[in-house]
C-alpha cells in the first residue's frame, strides 16, 4: 500500500486525512480512480506498470533554522528593555523628591561637608566647613525632624529655608537642594582710615556716608557668627577691635573703636581671651593689666588655663564694655567651673578655724582627714595652755586661689589669731600655702570642703595686751 505525504512539508499523513498533523495544511481528498475495464472474452489482459500519481509524490520543504545573530538581538533587546523598567522603577523611588529631602536633612544633621545639599541664595558664597557650622548645627538641634522633612517635601520651604530643584541626576530625574538665604551687613565706624577683616581676610576700607560715620558693606554671607576686625589709625596709633558677630540679617554692625583700661585676675600663667582672641597672659600671681585697649558693643572675656594636661575655659565674662566704661579701674575675676570664690573661701575657713571644736563636716573624710586633725590638735594645744581664756578674734585673708583640678582649688591664705589669756592677749599670725577645697557639689549649689591645709609658717607671735595698755 503506497504512503501518503503532506505536500506542504512532506510528513508522513493516514490516507483518509483532513489535515497535517506536523504542519496544519488542509489535504484535498481524491476521488477514486474508476479502475474497471471492459474486457472481452477470452481476452488476455497484459500487466500495466504502476503510475505513481503527483499527489502521492512527497514534497519536502526545509524550515530555515533562526541564526545566532538574530538570537543574540533578540536577548540583547529583551536585557536593554528589563533594565530600563528597573532603571526607571529604582530612579523613581530613589530621587523622589520625600527621599531626597531626607538625605539633605541628615547630611544637615551628621556631616561637616553640606557643599552639595545647600545652594546659597548668592551664588558667590563658597560653602566651607567653617560658614555653615551655624546652619548645620539648627538641623542637629531641630527637635521634630519628621515634621521638618513633612514641610519642605509639602510646602516647599522650612523656616528661612526653600527646597528647590538645582537641576537633573542621570538626566531625567530632579535633584533637589535646599537655597540657603545670604546677608550683606554694613560695617559703620567712626575712624575714617579704617580697613575692614572678616575671619582674617581683608574685605575693604570703609567709605563716608555723608555724616561723621563711615562703612563698608560686607558679604555675601550664610548665616553663621563671624570674626570681624577693624583696623584704624587714631592720632597716629593704630588700634584694632574685634567682635564675634552672629550674623542672620543685614543689619548694621558697630564697629566705634573705644579704649579703657583694665585689670584681669585668674589662675596664674592664664592665657586672656577677649572677643575670642588671645589679648594677653596673666603673671605668676594670675593678673594682667590692660591699658587703652579696643573696646566694642558686645565685648567678652574669658581665660585659659591647663590643668592636668587639658585646657579649660574659664566663664564668659559678657558686656565687657560697661563695666569699664563704669569703672575704669574694673578688675574682671572670670570664674572656673568649681573654682571656690574669694568670699565663699574666706567663710569657709573662718567657720573652721574661729572655734574650739572644727566642724567634721567641712573636712573630706570628716574626722579622718588630716586637715581636721591639724587644726583640731593645734586649737586643743593652744586651749591647754595655762591661763587660756578664748579665741577673742580670727580673721582670715586670701592670698591666692588657683584651679588645680576639676572642682578643686588651691589656695594660699593667712589667718590671724588672738588668744585672751588670764594675763595678756596674744596675736599669732599664719600663713598657709597649698590648702586644697573641693567642691563636692554643683555650679549651681556648691558644697567646699578642705581636702588639705597644705604647709604653714608662723609670720609672728606677740603679746599685744602691752600695746594696748600704752
């Protein structure tokens, strides 16, 4: 039996067949062939060779395989497409206007370089570490952080702040920055040959205004406080002044050169800052005298000492300028932290030492201390002896008060005695060095103690119940 083929792709078909199985083509049926002769008797009938009909022939059409360029296209276009969906899908999410904000407000909170976050309002100002530590430190101290990103993501703009688009990153997407506003203050003076300094760098001369009064406009500049000098020539002296000017508006600053004399007295070989500059450096007895210096608006003092190898600050003496135009023979004490006052040193020790029996709990360790000791047993030697009567007077001068540690003090005093004795009256006289007070307690509530009296020397010892009777 002679097989069928498909004679679109020449597969193999069963013969009553409607359509391919390999390719699908519709098969045309044909009609039986009327094969019956009409023969005649007796007639011989001579074997014909087999016809094999046309559409019995297979016809074989071969698929064209799909090349390795053509693939590879395919993939590549298939890879190009996957990546520009995550590329928008990421980008999208990443600098989205709610998470740039975010990343601008932390960069604010925790770094020193914000040059690529903020966008001063004057392009000229160059962003330095130094010009924003003002800006960086109102973020860090922002209290609702939430609600500070809520405002510029929603309303643009956060107390003097604005959130603005400063062009795009990777060419589609925004990149948001946040305008930072600038100021040009006037510096006014009096001197004319005045030359202006802003952080060290001269910025000009002043010019007149038409009165008595002479300026210069300084800036741009971000909010922030700034050393600002004025340098000028009075009767043929040059002069200088300082100030430490926080700078958010353009407002005028007063710059008028005044002088006044004064005295500084801390710890010894304390270094003098005014207007946060070294003015000076106080002796072995911890005083300095200043004479005709610079006086401004806004004038502060502070002194600076090192103690067990770190340098301490003392308190800010503000508003330095009134108290000499007060008093032009001020003498300015600025205070450690700790360190015990004259006055409050001066209480201490009298309560001590004007009785018989010390008070345990103004001595370190009470009774076991060594300093109750001393004093203990030099008062009981001295009640002991023969005729004693009492203590009549006890007074006490301070000598010096040192910071030798933190919240201790050492002091050098003296102290003066007289003892009524049933015949005469006696006056002892001396003098402690190196008496250590702690201060147990707070700045704000103090709490001495004596830790040590230190070493003593008898200035003098005589009866002056003569003196009085002549």
């Amino acid at each position: 039996m002679n097989k069928k083929f498909c004679p679109n792709c020449g597969h193999p078909i069963k013969n009553d067949a409607d359509f391919c199985p390999n390719c699908g083509t519709k098969l045309k049926k044909e009609k039986p062939a009327d094969t019956a002769q009409t023969t005649k008797p007796n007639e011989k009938i001579t074997p014909q060779p087999a016809q094999v009909s046309p559409s019995r022939t297979a016809v074989i059409k071969n698929k064209t395989p799909m090349s390795k360029k053509t693939k590879l296209e395919i993939i590549v276009a298939a890879v190009v497409l996957v990546i520009i969906i995550l590329f928008a899908g990421i980008g999208n999410w990443y600098y989205s206007k709610a998470n740039q904000v975010n990343r601008i407000v932390n960069t604010l909170r925790t770094s020193s370089d914000v040059s690529k976050v903020i966008k001063p309002e004057d392009p000229a100002v160059n962003v330095t570490k130094d010009n924003s530590k003002s800006l960086r430190d109102y973020f860090k101290n922002v209290a609702n952080v939430q609600e500070t990103e809520n405002d510029l993501v929603n309303n643009g703009t956060y107390s003097d702040y604005t959130l603005i688009e400063d062009g795009k990153s990777l060419l589609f997407f925004p990149k948001y920055k946040l305008e930072v506003p600038t100021y040009n203050p006037t510096v006014t003076t009096s001197h004319a040959n005045s030359t202006i300094y802003v952080n060290g760098k001269s910025v000009g001369k002043v010019s007149s205004d038409g009165s008595d009064n002479y300026s210069h406009k300084i800036g741009p500049l971000l909010e922030g406080t700034y050393s600002i000098k004025i340098r000028s020539k009075v009767h043929g002296k040059t002069l200088t002044a300082t100030l430490n000017e926080e700078i958010k508006s353009n407002s005028n600053i007063n710059m008028d050169i005044k002088t006044g004399s004064f005295k500084v007295k801390s710890v010894p070989n304390g270094v003098v800052y005014i207007n946060g500059e070294k003015a000076g450096k106080l002796d072995k007895k911890g005083t300095a005298k200043f004479t005709d210096y610079p006086v401004t608006d806004n004038m502060s003092l502070y002194v600076e000492t090192t103690v067990n190898g770190k340098k301490v600050k003392s308190e800010i003496i503000k508003n330095v300028e009134n108290q000499i135009y007060n008093d032009e023979t001020v003498t300015l004490e600025p205070k450690f932290a700790g360190q015990i006052t004259k006055s409050d040193a001066e209480d201490l020790l009298t309560r001590v030492l004007n009785t018989e029996n010390p008070d345990e709990d103004a001595f370190v360790d009470g009774k076991d201390s060594r300093a109750y000791s001393l004093i203990a047993d030099a008062l009981k030697k001295t009640s002991d002896m023969d005729g004693f009567e009492s203590i009549s007077d006890c007074s006490v001068k301070i000598l010096n008060i040192n910071l030798t540690g933190k919240n201790e003090s050492t002091i050098d005093f003296q102290v003066s005695y007289e003892f009524d004795f049933e015949d005469k009256t006696n006056k002892q006289t001396i003098e402690w060095d190196g008496c250590v007070i702690q201060n147990n307690g707070s700045n704000d509530n103090p709490e001495y103690q004596i830790k040590d009296l230190g070493k003593s020397k008898m200035i003098s010892n005589k009866d002056i119940s003569k003196d009085s009777d002549d």
